[in-house]
C-alpha cells in the first residue's frame, strides 16, 4: 500500500507517520496515526489521531476510547526534534522491576522527554507536561475527544516525523477510577514531591510511533510552544523540567486536587 498526502499506512500494536517535504514547506499534508498499548500495561485504551500540518502550524485530533471514564489524561509528543536521537514507544520488555506495568519512569528511555504537552488551553510546551488540569477528561463511557491547532518555531513543522504521541492514564482493576489498590502511589509523582497519587493516573496508557524512529538513545531537547514564538530547541530534561513547574504555583496541590475530584 502507497501512502499519499491523504492516506496513512497502519501496522497493529505500533502506528507510523510519515511527513514528507522540507523545513519550511508551507503545504498542508494530512496524515494518521493509531495509538494503541504497546506497552504491555492492558490499559484497554486506543485511539486514532488525524494530523494535519501546514507549515509550522498542525492541527491534531483525537478520538479515543476504552479510557478511565470521568477522569484526566495526560497526553503529548515524545522523542526529539534532533534528527540522530531516535525514540519508540516501549513494550512489555521495559518492565524492569516485573510487576506487569511499564511506569513513567521505565518507558522514559524508550519514548523520550514530553517535546509538546497536548493540554486543552493555553501553553504547550513541556512546562505544561503535568497541566493535568488542562489535559482532556474521558467522558462517562471512557471516550476521549480532543482538538487543538498548535503553532511552532520556525522549521519545526517539517521535523514532526521524529516525535510521537503518549497517552496516560488507565485503570488497572476495572473499578472505573484511579486509585491506589491496584498499582500502588506513582512512583513518578512521588520524585516530584508528590504523595498519594494513584500510579494508575501516570502510568502510559497508549502510544504511536512516529517513522523512523529506533530505541535506545537518551533525549536530547525540546521546544518551547508556550507563546508562539520562535524560540527554538532548547536542552530540557523532563523529570528536571516538569519537577520544577509542577512545584511553582501549587502545581502538586492542583493535580491532588482535580484526582481526588474525578475519583469522587
């Protein structure tokens, strides 16, 4: 099967971007992608995202389903805008300590830093990887619909192919909501100075994978997508950078706050 401008290429348990054209190309292309558990953590979740891009400016939408129903999602690009660092999404195989979840923290290496954080409104740089009061809510049946239009530095349109999309949130004991008897405190929240956080809220529930990308390269930078300016590709580290945003202006006490919300 060819793809063209107007047709996406999907292959089961991994999807595949494909963005064609130079920096700076300003026709606008369309593309796929399915996002699926790749992972191994059977959250039941997948979802499909249409992506258009013209020039430094793309539109993303997503549908998804089988989701924790009532309840924030964190979502974003992963990987590198630099062509040499090389990311994917991870498999069962990232499950260092073996209790039958990838955690953050165990799929960081695979997926790489947050690039872009796909928050409802306002900024969408990786500042806002933990906004999860800005992050799309999964409705009464576990359906996720999202729509955003995302401007970006100067060239960075073209380099799209290298990052991919994450998904967190699941439910591991199918009782509907995040809590702590299946899985336990995130692990993740608690390096950032947060407690009592359901490991089930910031655990990757899907992922699709962007063309050529390939494992075992550490992140190398991001870009700022806050403002619309052009600010180029920065070195940022996500636990570093989402540690320090998280903490200023009562980030921790917000996240708290909107879980114990959604969990009634």
């Amino acid at each position: 099967m060819r793809l063209t401008t107007k047709s996406a290429l999907a292959i089961p348990g991994s999807a595949f971007l494909i963005l064609a054209g130079a920096a700076g190309a300003s026709a606008e292309e369309s593309y796929q992608m399915e996002l699926t558990d790749t992972s191994g953590n059977e959250s039941g979740s997948s979802s499909t995202a249409q992506l258009t891009v013209d020039g430094d400016s793309f539109t993303i939408k997503i549908e998804g389903k089988g989701f924790t129903p009532n309840s924030p999602h964190a979502q974003h690009f992963h990987g590198s805008f630099t062509d040499d660092k090389k990311f994917t999404c991870p498999t069962s195989a990232a499950d260092k300590d073996g209790d039958g979840q990838v955690d953050t923290e165990e799929g960081l290496p695979m997926y790489g830093d947050v690039i872009l954080s796909l928050t409802t409104k306002g900024d969408t740089s990786p500042k806002s990887g933990l906004a999860i009061d800005r992050m799309p809510v999964a409705d009464a049946d576990g359906n996720l619909s999202y729509s955003r239009t995302i401007e970006l530095p100067a060239g960075a349109g073209a380099k799209l192919k290298n990052l991919h999309v994450v998904q967190h949130g699941l439910d591991a004991n199918g009782n509907d909501k995040y809590d702590l008897e299946a899985l336990g405190e995130s692990s993740f929240a608690k390096s950032l100075g947060v407690n009592g956080i359901p490991e089930e809220a910031t655990n990757p529930a899907t992922c699709g994978t962007v063309t050529g990308a390939s494992a075992g390269e550490m992140p190398s930078g991001g870009v700022d997508t806050g403002d619309g300016t052009t600010g180029g590709i920065e070195a940022v580290g996500t636990f570093g950078l989402a540690g320090a945003a998280f903490a200023a202006a009562g980030g921790a006490l917000i996240y708290r706050r909107r879980l114990e919300t959604v969990r009634g």
